[in-house]
C-alpha cells in the first residue's frame, strides 16, 4: 500500500517520515480550506483506494460543565471532521466507480454512558450518517463502513481527552473517571483495531459496522438482547447504583 498520512503537525512525526510507502501531508479536519488543498494534494499524489477517518477528541463532564467552545470543536473534530472530509473525496470515488471510506466511531456510538453526551451526540452521529450515506454512495459502487473499539491502550486519556468539572456531578465523575482510567489500562493492543480497520477496507463487504474490541462486542451484544431501555436502565444501576 501506499498511504498518505495526515495530521495537524507532520514536521512533529518522527517515525512514519522513515517510511517510503508513506506521505505525510498537513491535515486540521475544522478547517474547509485546508481539506480542500490537502485532499487535492492527495489524489495528485497516488489514486486513492481508502479514506480513514481517525481524528479523535474526547470530551468528558456533566453539559452544565462544558463551553460552547468545548462543544463546538468536539462536534467539528469528531462529526464535522468526517462528513468534510468525506465529501472531498466522493467524486475522487465517483469518478473511479470504486472505494471505501472507514470512520473510526466507538462502543460510544452504539450506546451511551454518563458524562460523555457531546462525545456520544457526535459518534451516535458519525454511525447513524454513515448509515444514511451507504445508499447514496452504493449507486456509485463505494463502501461506508465504521469501526468501533471500546477500550484501547493508548495515551488517549492523557493525549486526547478534555474533563471538565462541576461541583454538582463531583460523585459521578470520581466514580466515572475511575472506571474509566481502569477500563482504558486493561484495553485492547492498537494492532487489533488495526487488523479490523483492514479487514474492512479489504473485504468487500456491503457492511457498515466492525466493532473491534471484545468489550465493545459484548456491550452491544447485551444491548441488542435486551432493548436498549433495558440497557439504558442497567447501566445505569452498574454505574449510579438506582
């Protein structure tokens, strides 16, 4: 493969510029302008096969607690993001007759905990328009697939989540925070979301979701088996004890 990486601050990556098969171009996925330049750069480069959508900001606390600027770029980087990104390169696809487009989603967009509603607002939107576009790109022979993973071990919690506080909430969050500092050391290797994110992009399957983790599949699963109100209702008493 060849593959165009993209991020923020490419002159700041020290290990993929060592590798041939790899271009890095710079990519902010809340700015219009640069998606435009960068994605024409991209298809100038190689034709391109599969878009990843992987940029990822968490966001954690009560509504009460969270900016409208909190708010605002979690939606622009985790749903805003996608969508433009995606956009840019339909006719790239339409033209070609032919690719896939993968979303890095989550187990939080297939159900929802407390503290997280913006981060859910903008994963339960990523699964749903992924859905909703699979009809118009299948007219054009091109896939739309998400991956979810529930815990995996990465700096993600230092690195790329935001907590905010509210003294209303302060036993939730201590709870909250707590199950998911130990959930997130027990998560699964990157390697494993990475053999999914290729199974998908690989296997030709008019499937939308690939839920990645063994802890994101058993939450659905369990979901799935008793309604989601009942899932709702039993989250709610593992985690607020009522």
């Amino acid at each position: 493969w060849n593959v165009i990486a993209t991020m923020r601050n490419p002159d700041k990556e020290n290990d993929l510029v060592h590798l041939k098969n790899v271009t890095l171009l710079p990519l902010d996925v809340t700015d219009p302008k640069q998606i435009k330049k960068t994605v024409t750069e991209a298809i100038g480069t190689h034709p391109i096969d599969v878009v990843f959508n992987n940029a990822g900001y968490g966001l954690m606390g009560a509504l009460e607690a969270l900016s409208d600027e909190q708010i605002i770029k979690e939606l622009n980087t985790n749903l805003l993001g996608v969508i433009r990104v995606t956009k840019a390169f339909i006719p790239h696809f339409r033209e070609r007759k032919a690719g896939v487009f993968i979303s890095t989603t989550s187990m939080g967009g297939l159900l929802a905990f407390p503290l997280h509603s913006i981060y859910h607002a903008a994963k339960f939107g990523v699964q749903g328009w992924s859905e909703g576009m699979s009809y118009e790109l299948g007219l054009h022979n091109i896939r739309i697939k998400t991956v979810a993973p529930g815990a995996v071990a990465t700096d993600f919690l230092g690195r790329s989540l935001e907590k905010s506080l509210h003294p209303a909430y302060q036993e939730l969050e201590e709870k909250l925070f707590a199950m998911t500092e130990s959930m997130m050391s027990k998560g699964a290797p990157a390697e494993r979301i990475a053999e999914v994110v290729y199974e998908a992009a690989t296997d030709d399957k008019d499937q939308i979701t690939y839920i990645a983790t063994d802890d994101a599949k058993a939450a659905y699963e369990r979901r799935l088996e008793i309604g989601a109100e009942a899932s709702r209702m039993e989250i709610r008493k593992q985690i607020l004890g009522n």
